[in-house]
C-alpha cells in the first residue's frame, strides 16, 4: 500500500491496463509536481515545461503496457519527461531581445524565483540515482519508507542518497 492508503503504483498501472482509465489520474495527481519539476529545470519556461509535462503523461500513457516493471512507473516517467524537455530546449530558437519587459514582481519574488530555478537546476544536474530521491522526498512528498519502495532499494540506501544529494546541492549552491 502506498502511504495515506492508496494504492500502490504497480496496482494503479495494472487497473489502466484493466481498462479503468481513470486510474492514471491517480498517477498524473501522484507525480505531477515532479514531473513539472523537472521539466522546469530543463526549459525554465514554465508554458514550455507544462507542455513537455502533458506531452510526457500521454506518451506515458500510450506505452504503459510495455513498462516492465510496473512499480518503477515514477523513474520511468521521469526519464519521459527530462527526455522530452531536453528535445524542446534544443529545439527552441532564441528570439532576438530588443528590449527587456518590466519586471512585475518585487526584489523578494524575484530573489525567490530566482533562487528556486537554480536549485532546480543543480537537481537536475545531480546523477540519477540522487536526483529521482530528490524529486520523489520533495516533488511528490514521499516518505524514505515509500521512495525505497518505489525504487526497490533499502530504506537505508534511500537516506544516504539523500544525505548525500543535499551534501551535493549545498556544495553546488555555495560556489554560486
């Protein structure tokens, strides 16, 4: 069982595939955050990064049936959605700047936008292994009980990277 009771990913995969559509919503409500997260980090446009998000959940949706390993839907559609933003980025043509828009936020908002888009970021860059235990702890809220779960590793394992993915990011974020 999943935490808060619901059910597991592998048993949400396994009604989608039963037929009951409406399951992936579940999944969609489960990682969403996560997947806009990572999205973001990539393309840092947020019309862009809810595009490759939606686009990434339909594709997810449509190849549903050859995921092998149902409980690792999150990593998968993770890799989905990083894949997807990486092909939107390259595509995308800068656009000559004649003049810079007013800025509507405050100092504080934009200090803050600005702060969370480079911590993104530095997520984003972490290996993969620590950046999807990041990304399940704070994009979807998961518990280290949960996260081990979802990766199939020891709930020991699962602290340690995330120690040491925070190890990381300070380091990171302290050189900038």
């Amino acid at each position: 069982m999943r935490e808060g009771g619901g059910p597991t990913d592998a048993r949400l995969v396994a009604r989608v595939l039963a037929g009951e559509h409406e399951a992936f919503d579940l999944l969609v409500g489960r990682y969403g955050r996560s997947a806009m997260a990572a999205a973001l980090s990539r393309l840092a446009d947020r019309h862009e990064a809810e595009d490759a998000v939606q686009e990434a959940f339909l594709a997810a949706y449509r190849s549903l049936g050859r995921l092998r390993e149902r409980e690792r839907f999150a990593p998968w559609l993770l890799t989905i959605v990083r894949r997807l933003a990486a092909d939107r980025a390259l595509k995308r043509r800068p656009e000559p700047v004649e003049e810079l828009p007013e800025p509507t936020d405050g100092p504080e908002e934009r200090d803050g936008n600005m702060r969370r888009q480079e911590v993104l970021a530095e997520v984003d860059r972490l290996p993969e292994s620590y950046r999807r235990v990041v990304l399940l702890r704070h994009g979807d809220g998961l518990s280290c009980a949960r996260i081990a779960e979802v990766c199939g590793s020891p709930v020991g394992t699962i602290t340690s990277r995330l120690a040491r993915a925070y190890e990381m990011l300070r380091e990171k974020l302290k050189e900038r």
